[in-house]
C-alpha cells in the first residue's frame, strides 16, 4: 500500500478550464491562468497533472518555482524556467538564441558585473519581458508551450513585473502560463486580480474537497474501493483535514504508522482511537512555519486561543495576554491575511481556526506546564470579562479549567453547564457536559462507573448522574443510559440522601424499559421504593414510573390506570412536575384506546403543566402525542411533523423517534409506500447501535403495515415475525400488526374469509388488551361483517336507519368513539352503505358510500379497496353504479401491481356482463427463473395461490377463474417447472414466495 499515490479527485472543473486553455495555446491563442488557494490544497498537484497532459498532447512544457528558502533569487521562477529549456537539445536554433539571450538578460540582474550586452538587456524590463516572450513563444512554435511558475506568493518584484508584461502580450503566442499562488494578501495575488480584471489572465480559486471527494481520496489512497474503507475512517480524516487533501493525506500516512489502521485478511481495518494531541509531524512543522512569520507576541496569541479551543473569543485571548487593542488587532488581522484563522460570524469578536488541526499542532509545541498556565490565565480572563458565566461561557470556563487542572472546579462548571443545557431542551450538549463532570468528579475515565472517594462530591456526584440519566434517555441514547446502571448502585443513599438515590433508580427504570429491560426495570423501581420505604408514594414518582412500565411491556390493567390516576393527583399536590407529566401521559395513551377525546385532554393537562415548569422535554412529548391524535381523528399529521423538527432541532432523540414511526404509518395509510419505506430504513439507520425497544417495535409494526398493504405476506411475515422477538405479543402494536397488516395483506390476496378470521381472532371477548385504535376492530371488521351473509347483529341491524336518524347505540358498534376516527369512519360508512342497501334504501346508501369516498381521500388504497369490496354487494342488492366503481378500482390496481384484487374486479365485471379489455402487462411480477420456464402472468397468478395446498375451487374463487381453468394452468405449470406432482409444485411455490423476501424487503 502506498499512501502517498496521488490522483486527481474533485477538480473536474478546474480540467476542464486547463484543458481548454492548453487547446487555445496550441491554436495560437495564448493565455495566463492564476491558481490560488490556501496551503495544502492542491495548487502544485493540479499543475502537475496539467503539465503531464500538456506532455502527452505534445507541447513543450517548463518549470520554475519562488522560495523563501535562503537568499532570495531575483527572477528565480523565470530562471528555472529558461534553464530547463535551454537543457532541450530538440531546441530549434533561433529558439535556442532566444533562449540564451533571455537567460543573459535575467542572469544581469541579479550580476551587475556581467558584459555591457547582457547589462543592456536588463537596462529595461520590459525589454527582458519581451526577450522572455520571444523565447518561450518560439519554442512552442511547433506545437505550444505550457509555462508554469510556482509559489510566486515568495517572488520578488522583479517577478511580478515580468509576469504582468508577459500576461498583458501573450494572447497571440502558443503559449499558456500557468502561475500558482496561495490566496493570502500578497504582493503577487494583488497582481493576479489586477490581471483578472482587465482581462489578462484567469483566476481560479481552488477550494477544499466536499465529504464524497474525501472519501474518494482515501479510496484511491489506499488503493481499494469506495466500499472497502473501514467504518469511520472518512468521518475522522474529514472532521480533521475539513477537505484539505494534503492534511487528510497526511493523517492517513499517520493513521497507518501509528497502527492505527492496517491491512489484514479481511481488508482495511480501523482500530483504536489516536490521542488528542496526536498530529502528523508534518503537519506540526508546516503550522509552526506559519505562525512563526506572525513574530513571538503573534505566535502568543495564537497560542492561548488554540488553548481556548478551535473557536475563540478575541477578548479573552487578548486578556490572557495583556497585548493592547492594536497590538491584538494587529496580530488577528496578520493570522487572517495568513490563512490561519477565519471569522466565527455570527458571534461579535469571535475567531476560528481555518482547520481544526492548527489548533492542535500549536498545543504540541507547548508543554504542558505552559499550556496549564495559559489556561488558568484564559479561564481568568473569562471570569472578568463574564462574571456570571451566563450560556456557554460556562462551558468555555469548564474546559480551561480542566486543562488547568483545577478537576473540581471544571466538575462544577460542567454540572453548571449540563443542566442548563437541559432545562433549555438540548438533550445532547446536556449528555457530553454532564458526563464529562462525572468523569472528573469519579477521578477515573469516562468509561469507569466508580463513584467519588471524595464524600463531599457525592451529592453533586449523584445530581449530575440524575441529570446525566434523564439526559440520555431523552436524546435517545438508552442503552448508554443503562449502562450508568454501576455507578447508579455505587450511590451511597447516606451521603446522597434516600431521595436522590431513590430517583436514581427510577431514572435507570425508565433506560431499562425503553431499552427492552422490563424486569431489570421493576427490580430498579423496587429498590426505589425500598429506599423511600413508607413515603414511596407521596409525591407520585415511583407509581408514576410503575404505571409507564406497565404501558410499555403490555401489563395495564385497570388497576394500573387508577394507580396512574392517583400518581398524578399526589405529583400535582407534592409539586412534581416531572412525576405529574408522566401519570398524565400514561393516562392519555391509555385513554386513546377507548376515546381520543379524552386522551387529547389528559395531554393538554400534559403541556400545560410542562409549560408551567419550563420542561421542554414534556412540553415536546405533550405536541407529539397531540399530533398523534390529530392524524388519527382527521388525519393531519401538521403537528407531528411540527414535533419531529423540533425533536430533531433540541436533540430529543426519543420523542424524534416515536414521531417518525407515527408518520411511517400515516404514510403507508396514505399509499406513499416509497416514501414509507425510506423512513424507516433512515430510523434505522439513525439507530443503528440502540438498544431502543419501543422505537423497534413501532418501526417494525410500520414495516409489517407496509408490506401487508403491498400484498407483500413473505416480507410482512418476516416483519411480524421480528416485532415478536423484541416482545412485541405484549404492546398494544400486537393488534396492529393483525388487523392493519395481516388482514390488509389477505383482502389484497382476495382471501376475505382469512381477513375476516384474523379479525375476529383479535375482537374476541378477552383475546386481547385495549390494542391500537386503528387494529380494524372499529372500523374494517364492521365492513366485513356486513358483507358476510347473516351480518353480526352487534355490529349493526340488517334493518339499519338511514344515516341522518342514527339510533342510539352501545360501545363497541359504529357509533363508539373510536369507530368515528378518520382511518375507522370510512370503513364504518362503507358497512352502513352496505346494509342500507341490503335493506333496500338503496338512495340512502349512495348517499352514505359518497360520504366515506370523502371519508378516505387521504388513504387511496383504502378507498379503492372499499369500492371493489362494497360493488359486489351493490351489484347483488342493486343499487349505486357498481360497474363504474369496479373499473376504477381494477385501474388502480393494476396500476400498483395488485394482481389478485386487479383479477378479482375483472371477474366480477365479466360475470355482470360487462367486457374488459385483456391485461398483458406484468409479466415483470414473475420471478426470472419462472419466466424463462415460459410460465405466464396468469399461471403465476395460480402458482402464488398455491403454497398452502388448495383445491382448485378455493383458487378459482380467489381469481375469479373457473376450477377448470385452474386445473389447466396447474398442469402447465407442473410441465413446464418439471415437478413430479401438484404438491411437488406447492412446495416449489413455497420456497419461491420465500425467495422473494430478499427482493421486497
């Protein structure tokens, strides 16, 4: 492996610009281009891979380069430049004369003794300039000349005034001049906008590589392909190198001889973190270089600002180092002309470092007395300047005193830090500041789980690990939650305090429920209660978050709700916010299973309480649970996208999480499969590495949904089968996955009596608990009731009243609350159009069904669903226009590769009596090894339905299909796969649908 191969990666632009300007010169039509950037960013590379393309086309190609090195040499780019050419024995005679005089010209100037011609040349440089012109325009003659001249940031004057002559009069030469620059206030980029501006030259500024071209580097680097590179690899060099390719080309070449990555059987492998203060040597060298033109008082300056970190007040710094306000302003517009630092807008007063690595290679030139001291002076210029270390100020005294090694003071200040950061919602600043005080005030690493020794710190110690907990949890980060579980037992309740160590555990509870620990979380509640022993209940903590538990592993009973109820009445009395939020949240789930009227209330008490008490956190869960109500009774989902940006906006990974899951549901209801699926594919990706059960058992609920409403069973099976292994048979998303995905997936198979027994099997007397409000019980299973012969009278009467004089009716019929949600309501509408016409209000009906189309506009599949479904009825009970209904679902259908319920539709038209025009296409439905067997869209059709072993009557009722039509293409389907039998053929058929897992999923 050589990690100095280089390549050209993310210049394409610039190339293509060369390219033309080399074609231009080899027309006649010379041309100065100027190539400007910072340090490291490709300036020499570029030109290198031009001059090689200038070769390869056949122009004559020459060099020369500035330097800062030594004594500086009058003309030095130009000189080189010429040398090399006169070393060209392919030089024609009148260019070699040229060369020579040229080359005599700019040797006087720089050896005023030399003969009386070569004084006379250089007497005038714009004599030397034209001599030059002469020399490089005859020399490329033949076939163009590419001159390029490097670093001309270091060229002397003399330079300068030859390049500008040469820019200005090189238009109708061959020749192309190609100069190099770094874009720094200097004498030369002066020069290279005076000659962009009047049309001389062009200049091109090179900026760094975007995150893809880096990856791309490394790749190439590396000599492997894009999908090889180890895990994390881009991210570190990217966040280190900010684009710049020698940096991240450095870092690699560092990477690798540290051993920090290497190569072994199975490909590169990334291993380990590098310290904090591990930088490339050359990269050290090359900063040092660069500050040290700034002087002893800039390199000062520059110095305490690294110690403050890669963004710095100027104030403060200027404090540190007791410089004047010129004296500091001087040396900031120096490190700013200099390339080193940037402007941090928007903040007043504030600087950057240009990349995150200078910061670091100046903190290796300090020792670490010296870095402690500038600290200590840095952290006392903050306190003057800010004495209430108000926002982040508190953070920046924190760090520098922790790098002054003041760990109790840091500690303090970090605790500050992460509680306010968590009192204002940002879960995630709130977790690495809270963190990094428990750190310092355990004495140990950040992955130890000791306590302080110390047991003065322990009761701070046991706040910041309160915070810390609540922290985690809300930005979605449970697992890392639990994992504090030793250092939450190694709080001696004595020095904490019985009421703190208590709400320790309660806090750990809540990580070991979300995390999918259920019994590890009633043991940490237990011992809440153990500890608080006879006022465990007084302010409503523990029920509360025993109620929560329940909620979540699928135990609520009625008991547990009025335990909720109790727990939120004696939070509001013990004044706990916090406890009262949580019992009235469990509450409002509990009550959506009955009427979201009633939970969207014990919400609302949910945000006004959190309101009340500045908890950000709450107020949030309080808008997402509002706009979960929202997209269930009208299906708007405004505000649980409002709760979405804002959970991504704070950090709240948690209730960000849950709001994606409620809208990958809503999309699927809405037919925005694609869209669906992206969704969760992105949830998962986002949590990728956490242990997160709920946010698993939602997304996996809204995949199993997904699938079944594509008609996909093998993946919807697949996913039902995986949300039961994260103990999904005990949430209420259990029903979910029956009624919204297994029944869905058999009515597109046109299988209604297995849709009909899956819902039933869940609307049985005790099956299950209160289940989801959109399982099919309240809405889809009065449809299929209805359209079942002998409809169930506890649905609804055969004798139904016309709409608009409802009678009253109990819980559970169609006029129960839930029954009136959106998703719910079409179908209900769907049943009593069904029964009304059945009755022979058939003008009613029609009224009703009209009702439910706008019912379900939001939900395509579910309202084409419901036109095929309710036309059979109409058709037999006459009423409505059943035919047109039929086409518009069968279109709809086919369109969306439905096959079976597209089939289904055209059976029913062609058994009115009405022609439907022959569908040929779909052929790409069939598995490729099927196909080339020649086996048709139809025989596929039957080879699907064939898996359980049916009767050829079962099939042909499900197609629409006379049983000898199915026998038919049973027997070409046995001759043309080779099976021996029908079962050998159902066996195929199996194995085949289980195949196609991989490609839906």
């Amino acid at each position: 492996m050589d990690t100095h191969r280089t390549s050209i990666i993310g210049r394409e632009r610039e190339l293509g610009a060369l390219e033309r300007a080399l074609t231009a010169a080899r027309a006649g039509a010379g041309r100065a281009v100027l190539l400007t950037g910072e340090d490291g960013v490709g300036k020499s590379r570029l030109a290198a891979e031009v001059a090689e393309r200038a070769a390869v086309r056949g122009m004559r190609v020459i060099r020369g380069r500035a330097s800062a090195i030594g004594l500086r040499v009058p003309c030095r780019p130009l000189t080189e430049a010429l040398l090399e050419l006169s070393r060209d024995r392919r030089l024609g005679p009148e260019a070699a004369e040229l060369c020579r005089t040229a080359l005599a010209g700019l040797t006087a100037l720089r050896e005023p003794g030399s003969s009386h011609g070569a004084t006379s040349c250089a007497a005038s440089l714009v004599v030397l300039g034209e001599a030059v012109l002469r020399a490089v325009a005859e020399a490329g003659r033949d076939g163009g000349c590419l001159v390029v001249l490097e670093d001309l940031h270091d060229a002397d004057p003399g330079t300068s005034a030859l390049v500008e002559f040469l820019a200005d009069n090189i238009a109708r030469e061959p020749v192309t001049f190609l100069l190099t620059l770094r874009d720094e206030p200097c004498q030369a980029l002066e020069l290279a906008r005076v000659l962009a501006r009047r049309g001389s030259g062009t200049l091109m500024g090179l900026e760094r590589l975007g995150r893809s071209d880096v990856r791309a580097l490394l790749a190439c680097q590396l000599s492997a392909g894009l999908e090889e590179l180890p895990d994390g690899l881009v991210d570190r060099i990217w966040a280190q190198s900010d684009g710049n390719p020698w940096a991240a080309q450095e870092l690699l070449t560092h990477l690798v001889g540290e051993g920090l990555l290497g190569y072994d059987a199975d490909g590169w492998r990334l291993s380990g973190r590098p310290c904090a203060a591990s930088v490339p040597d050359a990269l050290v060298a090359g900063v040092a270089r660069r500050v040290d033109r700034l002087g002893p008082r800039g390199r000062e300056l520059l110095a305490a600002a690294a110690v403050v970190g890669t963004r710095f007040p100027a104030p403060v710094v200027q404090a540190a180092t007791g410089m004047a306000d010129d004296e500091a302003l001087g040396h900031l517009h120096a490190a700013l002309a200099g390339g080193l630092i940037g402007t941090a807008e928007p903040a007043p007063d504030w600087f950057a470092f240009r990349h995150p690595l200078t910061a670091r290679a100046l903190l290796r030139t300090l020792a670490p007395k010296e870095q402690a001291r500038i600290a200590r002076d840095c952290a006392g210029a903050v306190a003057d300047l800010h004495p209430q270390l108000s926002a982040g100020w508190c953070l920046v005294a924190a760090r520098l005193w922790e790098t002054a090694g003041e760990r109790d003071t840091a500690a303090g200040l970090y605790a500050r830090a992460g509680s306010r950061a968590l009192a204002h919602g940002a879960a995630v600043d709130a977790a690495d500041a809270l963190d990094r005080a428990r750190s310092l005030l355990a004495g140990q690493d950040a992955a130890a789980d000791g306590v302080p020794l110390d047991p003065r710190h322990v009761p701070l110690y046991a706040h910041v690990l309160d915070s810390l907990l609540a922290a985690l949890t809300e930005a979605g980060e449970g697992e890392r939650a639990w994992d504090l579980a030793g250092a939450v037992d190694g709080v001696c309740p004595a020095a904490a305090g019985p009421e703190r160590a208590a709400a320790l555990h309660v806090r750990l509870a809540r990580a070991a429920s979300v995390t999918g620990r259920a019994d590890e979380a009633r043991a940490q509640l237990s011992e809440g209660r153990r500890l608080l022993g006879a006022d465990a209940g007084a302010d409503g903590a523990v029920d509360a978050a025993a109620a929560a538990l329940a909620l979540q592993s699928g135990a609520v009973s009625a008991g547990e709700e009025e335990r909720a109820r109790k727990a939120a009445a004696a939070a509001e009395r013990a004044g706990n916010p916090e406890a009262a939020c949580q019992a009235w949240d469990v509450l409002g789930v509990l009550a959506r299973t009955r009427d979201v009227a009633e939970s969207t209330g014990c919400f609302d008490r949910v945000r006004t309480i959190a309101e009340r008490h500045g908890m950000p956190f709450w107020r949030l869960r309080a808008l997402f649970r509002l706009g979960g109500d929202d997209w269930l009774t009208e299906g708007d989902v405004a505000r649980l996208e409002h709760a979405r940006r804002e959970a991504a906006r704070i950090g709240a990974g948690d209730i960000g999480g849950a709001a994606e899951a409620d809208l990958a549901l809503w999309l699927v209801l809405s037919g925005r499969f694609d869209t669906a699926a992206q969704l969760i594919d992105d949830c998962w990706t986002r949590g990728a590495g956490q242990r997160d059960a709920d946010r698993a058992r939602h997304l996996l609920a809204a995949d199993a949904v997904l699938a079944g409403h594509r008609g996909k069973r093998a993946r919807m099976e697949q996913a039902v089968a995986e949300f039961h292994r994260w103990d999904g048979d005990r949430s209420p998303l259990a029903t979910l996955t029956t009624g919204l995905a297994r029944t869905f997936c058999a009515l597109l198979e046109e299988d209604r009596p297995r849709a009909h027994q899956e819902l039933a099997r869940i609307a049985a007397p005790g099956a299950v608990g209160a289940g989801h409000a959109l399982d099919g019980r309240h809405g889809l299973l009065h449809l299929l009731d209805a359209l079942s012969e002998g409809a169930h009278t506890s649905t609804a009467s055969v004798q139904a009243p016309p709409v608009s004089a409802p009678t009253p009716t109990e819980e559970g019929d169609d006029e129960a609350p839930l029954a009136q949600l959106r998703w719910n309501r079409h179908f209900v509408l769907l049943a009593r159009a069904v029964l009304l016409g059945r009755s022979g209000h058939g003008d009613e009906a029609a009224a009703v069904l009209r009702a439910a189309w706008n019912v379900a506009s939001p939900f395509p599949v579910a309202y084409h669903l419901g036109l095929r479904l309710v036309a059979e009825a109409a058709h037999r009970d006459g009423w409505g226009d059943p035919t047109v209904w039929l086409h518009r679902a069968e279109e709809y259908f086919h369109q969306a590769s439905v096959p079976a319920v597209a089939g289904a539709c055209r059976g029913l038209l062609r058994k009115n009596g009405v022609p439907v025009r022959q569908r040929r296409r779909g052929a790409d439905l069939v598995p490729r090894p099927l196909r080339q067997l020649g086996v048709t869209v139809r025989e596929y059709e039957v080879f699907r339905l064939m898996a359980p072993r049916p009767a050829n009557r079962d099939i042909a009722d499900r197609l629409y299909i006379s049983p000898r039509t199915v026998e038919k293409h049973v027997a070409s389907l046995i001759l043309k796969t080779g099976r021996p039998s029908r079962a050998a053929l159902s066996e195929l058929a199996s194995t085949v649908l289980l195949d196609d897992v991989t490609g839906e999923g």
